[in-house]
C-alpha cells in the first residue's frame, strides 16, 4: 500500500518565514511539511536574501559598563578578536542582548541581516526596528580615527541606497570599531554633522 502524496507546500509562507528570520530553516521546512534542503535550495535558486544571523558567539560575554560611561566607550564582550569578523559578532551580541540598543536608545529589533546585499557593496549589519525605523552598522577592524574615517563615506552611502529603496521611514547610520572615545575624538563633529553614531567594540581590560 502506497501513502499518499503530500500535498504541495505553501511556499509563499515558506519564504515569507524565512525572509522574517525569527524562525530556523528547519522549523519553517518542519511546518511546511518539506525538508530543510528543498527551502534552502528553493532561497538559492530564487535568490531569497541572507538569513538574518541572530546569534551571540558561544565565547562571549556580557559585561557591565561603568555607571557614568562615554556612549562611544560602549563595552561589548570579554573575548576580543582582532579581525573585522571579531567586530561583527561583538555587535550582534550586543544587539541581541540589548546593550546597544539600551545605552544608544534605539527601539527593540525584530529582525537582522548580515551581509546585506545594495547596489554598491554588502551591508555589514542591517537591524530593522519595530517603529518602523531601520540601522546601518559598518564594522571595522581600526583602532584610530585615521582608520574609521574612510568608513564615514562608505555608511552613508548605503544609507542612501537603503533609503531609495523606501525599508524604513527613517534610517540610522552606525561605525563600530576597536577605536574608542579618545580615538576618535577628532571625528566627532563629523560623526555629529553626518549624523552616525560611533560604537566602540573593546573589553574593559587591556
């Protein structure tokens, strides 16, 4: 006795789940009543964004900031590693425990993307908040103004070409860097007159 066929899946709930990133691959497929390699080879094949990666490295950890802290002084995880990646998973961590968005005020996230995809270039974090805003966060492996300055241009470029694309009713630029207040002190006029906000990814000891 043969079983019966399954019923063809609802794929356009499928990529709607996975465009939203709050559920695993496996879970989407789980529900849909397919395999987990059919939807990744269908987002591959139709060119579905990146996953949003909402994940803490398995090393890291909080750690508490002083009570009267610079914003720029902003202390992300007690494990530092020194490539531009290092800088990624520190921010990430960050917003998933809500440091970042607390000490800068922003509004609570309900969906991230790595690697971001726009017409010149890949979005290194893009957090889409749930009052309809959106940020641009550009990491950099840099531990000095001279270094973060190139990346002033480059967030403000995607900010452009996310905002033409019409995501968000506002959207907020963002530089994190191993560079920390004294560092890019020189810069803040800068970061002020272009609007970015500095985040400085570092441990409190050296």
């Amino acid at each position: 006795m043969t079983s019966a066929p399954k019923p063809n899946a609802d794929w356009e709930s499928v990529e709607r789940e996975y465009r939203a990133g709050v559920l695993s691959v496996r879970e989407i497929a789980k529900a849909a009543g397919v395999s987990h390699v059919a939807v990744l080879k269908k987002a591959r094949r139709e060119g579905w964004p990146a996953r949003a990666r909402m994940y803490a490295p398995p090393t890291a950890r909080a750690l508490k900031a002083p009570a009267a802290f610079d914003r720029t002084d902003l202390v992300l995880g007690a494990r530092r590693d020194a490539s531009e990646r290092g800088v990624v998973n520190e921010v990430l961590f960050g917003l998933n425990t809500s440091m970042i968005l607390e000490a800068y005020g922003w509004p609570a996230i309900i969906r991230i993307e790595t690697e971001y995809q726009v017409e010149r270039g890949r979005i290194d974090i893009l957090a889409f908040h749930e009052d309809g805003t959106g940020t641009i966060i550009e990491c950099k492996a840099a531990r000095s103004a001279r270094d973060v300055l190139p990346a002033i241009g480059q967030v403000m470029s995607y900010g452009l070409q996310i905002a033409q694309r019409g995501l968000f009713k506002s959207v907020r630029l963002a530089i994190a860097s191993r560079a920390g207040g004294e560092q890019l002190r020189p810069l803040r006029p800068v970061f002020e007159k272009c609007g970015i906000e500095p985040v400085f990814c570092g441990t409190l000891s050296r």
